[in-house]
C-alpha cells in the first residue's frame, strides 16, 4: 500500500510533484485555490479561464509550472455543487484522481479535498474517505500477468491536507481506520479473484492461518475431522469434488474476558458449478466468486486485528467446492445436518444454504451476542437489487437499523427484505423436516428463512451478497471483479459498537 500521510497547513506551501485543488460549479474556489491564487499573481485564474474549466464533477485540468508555485504541478479537480457532496463522493474523487496521478508519473502529492463541506461530517470523516478512497481505487489484481511494466505503481505518497492543527490527531486515527478498512476489503477482494485451481478450500485454510495476533485462535478441519465433528451438510455437498472440504473456526479475543463474541459466518464456495443441477456454461467463470462471503469474513478478521479493535469475534467458515462427481449429491437426496434438521434436496445448486446450515448451528452453539452471515446466496437477489445493495434479513430490528446506518455510512449499503412468516412454508417438505429451495418466487427471502432454522433465538442478520460481491465492469472505487462487500459495512458497524 501506498504512504498516506495527514498535514495541517495550505496548499501554497507544499512542493510535491502534484497538488490538487477542488473546484466547485461555477469555477469557485475553495481556501487551498485562493492560497495559490495569491503566490501565483493570478495565473490560476488565469488558466482556469482560459481551458473552460467550470468545476464540473470529476473533471480535472493540470497547470504546468506555474510561477510561484512550489509544486510542480497543480490539479484543479471538479467537486460540482457542494450541497450535493457526500462522503462516498469524497472517496471517488480521491480514487479518481490517485489513479489519474498515478497514471501519469506524479510519485509525492498533496490533496486539499477535505476542505470541503460534506453536510455535517467531521474533518476526520472527510480524511477517512479520502483515504480509503485514495487505497481502494488503487487496487488490482495482476498477480498472474508476466508482463507487469505498464501496470508498476508510480504513486508513492500522499498527503491529505487539513486545516488546523488542532485537528491532526483524529485525522491521523482517520487515516489508521482507513488503512486497515482497505487492507481488508482489498485482501478479500483478492481472495475473489484468485482463480479456483488455487483458491480450494485448503487455501482458504492456509489464510486463515496466516492471520496472526496474540489474541487470535485459528482452527482448520481437514475432512477427517468435518467426519468427526460432524458437519454432515457440509460433506454431502462435498461428495462431488476431488478436493477435501475445510471448516475454519476464527476466534479473536480483544474486548472483556467472558462477553460472548460477536459471530460472522461466511460461506466458502471456492467454485460453484452447480453440482447434477448443473448451471449453464455462460459466465460460469465467475462462479469462483462464490466464496465472496468466506472472503468478507476474512477481510474483516484482517481489519480487526490491525486495529487491535476491542470486541470478542468468531468467524467460522466452511469451504467446498460444489461439482459433479461420481458421489455427487444428487437432487431428491435427504441428508441430515449438524443440528439434527432433515434437509431434503430439490436443486443441487442451492447448495450455499446447506453448508451454511452447519456453520450457522455452530456458531450458535457457542452462544454468541449476535450472528452476522455473509453469502452469495441467491440469484433473485440480483434480481431483485442488482449490484447496488446487499439483501439485509433477519430477526433482530436492533441489528438490522444498525447494519443500515453503517451501511449508508460506508456506501457498502443494504436493503431490507421482509422474512414474513407465511415464507416459512414455502419450505416446508412432505418427506424432510425443510427443503433447501422454496420455489421461484421470493427466492432470496425463502432461503433466508431456510437459515433461520439454524441460528435458534439469536440476534442474526443475513447479508446476502450476490449482486455486490463482484462487479465485472468496474465502479468508481473498485477494480473489476471481487469489490470486498460486506467488510467496510460491518468494520463501520464494529467501530461504531466499541465507539473506537
């Protein structure tokens, strides 16, 4: 990651190879353009006139060299109407031109974004977005293209300007949440694109693994012990692929001795084909997306860790692959899970829901404050939400609102479903205590009840991830491909229950 650094002062002062200046609609000027406007004996006006640059959203224009200048260039960046800046505006801005700086050649520079009102938000808030906006929108995922020289990162430093100095403290915190936000999101969302002959369940494992904290315990099951601990729903799903299954156990201790942990339960597809139901052969590819949710809990054990935040947290994650082996479960097929619950299978490749059901009763046996679990659950999901919010259900209002705040906080946003209990008997099976799919409609709700059956009385809030954990087109402030849901919505949910 690229060194971002917070400093109290004006832009007229800084001599890095870039500073960039916002501008508003109508070509006005904030404090760090009419600091330069001074020292520059009005050339920046000048220019500014002279290339039509109106503050327009996103624009950018560059001035070369200007006479009383000490940086080598000045970057005048769009900001459109203040009124209408919120914080995610601030964070693609701070991607948008990172990644435009980066691009060409500039390797010190200084941003004076957060000086810009963004309704009531604090200047520390500014400075976060502006961080993570700057570490997110940087991010690739080249790792597998031998031919690496156009795609070496120039950029080396930034420095978020503030204001006062009286400011600096909560600023530099800012940017410490920042760091270990995208660190996070950014190690899951590379997690999601590695390929399936490299992301196995056994490779989730060795991640796991490899996150080290004095207050962090890692258990990964090998097969022989999933068989002994009896996670059974977890194995039949298993029955198809030549690669072993793991069930990873995350316990981190870092609030009070004996508060009960908060649980986050992921599932691990590393690739999902389908299973006898097999799914059609387009895009099929991105179905080694489909242990996003494993990849969000993981992502948010990262963050977790880097702060040394004050909770008690469990992860638990079971990982598979879903194929079509000659033991493949097969549709009709009843198998008896974890909890005892008798599952019969009408579709093979409503599968995510039947490894879940194991993780979910573990978790719950361990009795912890609330369940939180991540999936990419459900094409109806997508249907109904597309790409621009997760699927929020659950049986805690509590939980929910407060999962709806951090997400709106986050632009990592939710939306919540019903889970009605009429739903309840769309599951029902005449030969099984529950099937594993209630039928076309409300597809996303029906499977959210079939997990319900799992997590007992507990405070639990299901995120459906399907539509969020992926986007092969890009956004603003994430790279084709896995965009890490669900790690910056629950570390803002974290952060603001231990009120760091």
């Amino acid at each position: 990651m690229i060194e971002i650094v917070v400093k109290a002062g004006q832009a007229d002062k800084q001599s890095d190879d870039a500073v960039v200046i916002p501008l508003l609609k109508g070509s006005e000027m904030t404090l760090s353009g009419h600091a330069l406007q001074k020292v520059t004996d009005q050339a920046l006006p000048s220019f500014l006139a002279k290339c039509d640059s109106t503050g327009k959203y996103g624009e950018s224009k560059t001035l070369y060299g200007v006479p009383g200048s000490l940086a080598d260039r000045i970057v005048v960046l769009g900001c459109g109407e203040e009124k209408l800046l919120s914080l995610h505006k601030l964070r693609i801005l701070a991607a948008k031109i990172a990644r435009e700086l980066d691009a060409g050649g500039a390797t010190h520079v200084s941003l004076c974004l957060s000086e810009l009102n963004v309704g009531e938000t604090s200047v520390a808030d500014k400075v976060q977005a502006i961080a993570e906006g700057v570490w997110l929108g940087l991010y690739s995922f080249d790792k597998y293209q031998t031919k690496k020289e156009l795609n070496e990162r120039r950029l080396q430093k930034v420095t978020v300007m503030i204001e006062a100095g009286q400011d600096l403290t909560s600023a530099q915190r800012a940017v410490e949440l920042a760091q270990a936000i995208a660190a996070g999101t950014n190690f899951a969302r590379d997690l999601g694109n590695e390929p399936g002959n490299i992301c196995t369940p056994a490779y989730l494992g060795e991640q796991a693994l490899r996150l080290s904290h004095a207050q962090l315990n890692v258990t990964v099951m090998d097969k022989k012990a999933i068989e002994k601990a009896g996670f059974t729903a977890l194995l039949a799903v298993n029955q198809g692929s030549a690669k072993e299954p793991r069930f990873i156990v995350m316990k981190y201790e870092g609030g009070k001795a004996g508060d009960a942990p908060i649980a986050l339960v992921g599932k691990g597809l590393t690739f999902d084909a389908g299973g006898i139901s097999i799914k059609p052969g387009t895009q099929m590819d991105e179905m080694k997306f489909d242990m996003c949710g494993s990849a969000a809990v993981l992502g948010i054990f990262k963050a977790v860790t880097a702060l040394n935040l004050p909770v008690n947290l469990l992860g638990v994650i079971p990982s598979t692959e879903n194929l079509l082996g000659s033991a493949a479960y097969k549709p009709g097929d009843i198998i008896t899970s974890y909890k005892g619950v008798t599952i019969e299978i009408l579709n093979t490749d409503a599968e995510g829901r039947v490894i879940l059901s194991d993780a979910l009763a573990y978790a719950a046996e361990q009795k912890p404050a609330e369940i939180i679990d991540f999936a990419t659950l459900t094409g109806a999901c997508v249907v109904a939400l597309g790409g621009q919010a997760s699927g929020l259900l659950g049986t805690d209002k509590g939980l929910k609102e407060a999962l709806k705040v951090s997400g709106d906080y986050a632009h990592d946003r939710v939306w919540e479903l019903p889970l009605f209990e009429e739903y309840q008997e769309q599951i029902k099976s005449e030969i099984a205590d529950i099937k594993n799919t209630g039928g076309k409609e409300a597809g996303s709700i029906t499977a959210a009840c079939f997990l319900s059956r799992f997590v007992d009385d507990l405070p639990w809030a299901h995120l459906d991830i399907a539509g969020t954990a992926w986007n092969m087109k890009g956004s603003d402030i994430s790279a084709k491909g896995a965009t890490g849901a669900g790690v910056r919505l629950v570390m803002d949910y974290l952060i603001k229950k231990v009120d760091v």
